[in-house]
C-alpha cells in the first residue's frame, strides 16, 4: 500500500480508502448489512493497509455508521482516520448540525470523528448552511474535540465550488472525477484549485458507478489487453487518478474480498506521473469509444448557460448520456432525480431557443431536452 500527504493536514494517509455504502447486504435490501461480512471485509482492508475509512449518515438506510463502529472495534479504531457526513438536506437551524454530529459519535461509537463532511453540497444546501452559522458550528466542534478536520462532498458546477474553496480554511474535499468525468462538475479544474489551496482532495465514483469496470465491451478491453503492463478495467480506473498528484485518496465501495485484493495491489503501485505515454493513449482510445456512444455531443463548455429558466443544460445531458455510454437509463434517471433539482430540469424548458444561438456544438437543445424529459420524466 501506497501512502500520500493529504493536504496541509500533515496526515500520511492509504491512497486508497474504504468506502462503506455499498457493503454486503442480506435479501437484496440495502438497509439489511451482512454485519459479520461487512466487518470481516472491512477489517481485511485495514489489515492489507488502507487507513481511511468512509461512510455516511443515510448510507445503507442509515445503518452504515453503526456497523462501521463495530467494525472499528477490538483495536481498528486506532489503526484508521474515520471520516463521515453532516446530512446537509436535513439541517434546518444552527442546532441541527450539534444533533446530527453528535448521534454520529454515538452511532460510531467514537469521541471524536477525524474528516467531517458537509454532505453533497449544492447552491441551495451552500446558502443554507451559511444562513445557518456553518462556521460557528465547525469551529466549536473543532475546539471542543468532536471533529478533527473539516471538508465537503460537492455535487454542482465549478463556479460554486471555487467559491465554497475561498470561503473557508478546509482541509479536504470530495469530487466525482474519473476519466470519462474530467469536465463534470468541479473536475480537472477544481481538482487542481483545491489541491493548490493545500486542500487533501478525495476522488468519489472512480467506476463511474462501476461502469469502467463491469460489462466491458470488447473492443475496450481488446485496448486495454495492448498495454505493456496488464491491468484489470478497475485498476486502469484507479491508476488514472492514483497518476495525478494533486489525488490524495480514491474512495472504493468494496464489497467483495476479491475487489479489495485487486484494488489494493494497484494501490501498492502507481505513483505520482508514473503511467507512460502509451497507458495515457490507451485510455484516450477507450475514453473516444465510450464517448462515440453518447447520446449528444454536448462538452459541458457552458457557453449555453445561464437558461432564462434554469434549467441545467448540460448537467440534463450528462445524465442522459451516462445512460446511454453505459446502456443503463435506469440508473442514469435515479442520478438525474436525485442531483438535478427540480427547478433545474429539462421538463422547465420553455423553447425559448436562445441557448442554441450560443452552443458551439450546433446541437438541437430544444430537441434534445425532449429526449432528456422522455428518458427521465418530470
């Protein structure tokens, strides 16, 4: 296992971190954990190096936090930094920070929690917590030994999330990024912004959804199988953020033994600007052949924002081409409902057309947002 510095922390933390929201579960029911196969697999990682250990307030149902404090007993608590989430939809007054934070130590059965999360920030949420005294809440519970460090998870465009960068001394955040996402919200741009603020940054959805590694179509993996090094589809995935140095860790939602053994050999691997130029061509080919499959050429340059209405253009076209690279429009709606606010949906679309005189692409917005509104609804 690899180490790195995260940040101005000073921490010397695995590159790769245990994700605890996709756990085993029992009877297909996420909220129902394998506890004794969930803690048997978590302490394994650990053994095997990974010192990270990340979950959430709402994952599995809401079980997630509790089984990751009996999985960090008898010794692992102090082997690992545990990380959790403030659940930034639930907060309604500076109070509701307190009670959150401290039913989380309760549940992880810990005194103190060391990289606490403001949870999926959105301009909404952002301003919310603002209004609400975020920062008196961080600095008290710094000083009163309930957290240790302070960061954010961010799911919206880059402008907010260099703006949430400036407001406050962080020590982490959290981004989506892989490398069929380098231009998806905070992206290749607000990795490096982050980083160069002394910020530990933490990469989420590495598979895109496990996308990059299962079902792999042929003609990819006949790409991958030209390398001079032989990787698994997942371990390309990693490398290709584990090659960055502004990366501090990869988050990976393992549940299966033989995905930690195969993470954690990449992990004892690549450093810093290590892959070739060969390995970074072939993951151009295979970005080109997943991209040769959207459904709409769409860059995500922005030049057709802001919508008179708000609708999010090419946040409404990423979703819809997720779905389509990946052949799974289920999935891509749950993501579209749950990170496309309502006011932000294609569905608000009022044909005014101004946003196709400003698109460089020449693509059929107007037409195209119907596609979105069909796939995914209201």
């Amino acid at each position: 296992m690899l180490y790195r510095k995260f940040g101005n922390t000073g921490e010397e933390l695995s590159i790769l971190g245990y994700g605890c929201m996709r756990l085993p579960v029992l009877e297909g029911d996420d909220a129902k954990i394998n506890e004794e196969e969930a803690i048997r697999q978590i302490r394994y990682g650990i053994d095997k190096g990974i010192n990270y250990i990340d979950t959430a307030y709402p994952y599995h149902g809401g079980n997630s936090e509790a089984l990751v404090g009996k999985a960090l007993a008898d010794g692992y608590r102090e082997k690992v930094k545990l990380a959790t989430k403030l659940p930034s939809w639930s907060v309604r007054s500076r109070e509701d920070m307190d009670k959150y934070l401290n039913r989380q130590l309760d549940r992880l059965n810990t005194d103190c929690i060391d990289f606490y999360l403001l949870h999926a920030l959105n301009e909404q949420r952002w301003e919310n917590y603002k209004k609400h005294g975020v920062f008196d809440f961080i600095k008290k519970a710094k000083e009163d030994g309930r957290i240790k460090y302070i960061g954010f998870s961010f799911h919206d465009e880059l402008p907010l999330f260099k703006e949430i960068v400036d407001a406050y001394d962080w020590d982490c955040c959290l981004i989506q990024y892989n490398f069929m996402d380098e231009n998806f919200q905070a992206g290749t741009e607000g990795l490096k912004y982050a980083a160069a603020k002394g910020m530990g940054v933490l990469i989420m959805e590495p598979l895109r959804g496990g996308y990059l590694a299962k079902d792999v179509p042929d003609e990819i993996m006949d790409i991958w199988n030209q390398a001079d090094e032989k990787r698994s589809p997942a371990q390309w995935a990693m490398s290709f953020l584990w090659n960055r140095p502004e990366v501090g860790i990869v988050l990976s939602g393992m549940n299966d033994i033989s995905q930690i053994d195969e993470n954690v050999e990449a992990a004892g691997k690549v450093q810093p600007e290590s892959l070739t130029e060969k390995d970074a061509g072939l993951i151009e080919q295979v970005k080109e052949i997943y991209k040769s499959r959207m459904a709409v050429n769409c860059t995500n340059c922005q030049y057709c924002m802001p919508c008179p209405v708000g609708v999010s253009i090419p946040g409404c076209f990423g979703f819809l081409n997720t779905g389509a690279m990946f052949e799974d429009m289920k999935y891509a709606k749950g993501q579209y409902k749950t990170f496309i606010l309502k006011d932000n949906r294609a569905s608000n679309c009022i044909e005014c057309g101004v946003c196709e005189e400003k698109c460089p692409q020449n693509i059929e917005i107007r037409n195209m947002l119907k596609e979105v509104v069909k796939e995914f609804g209201d």
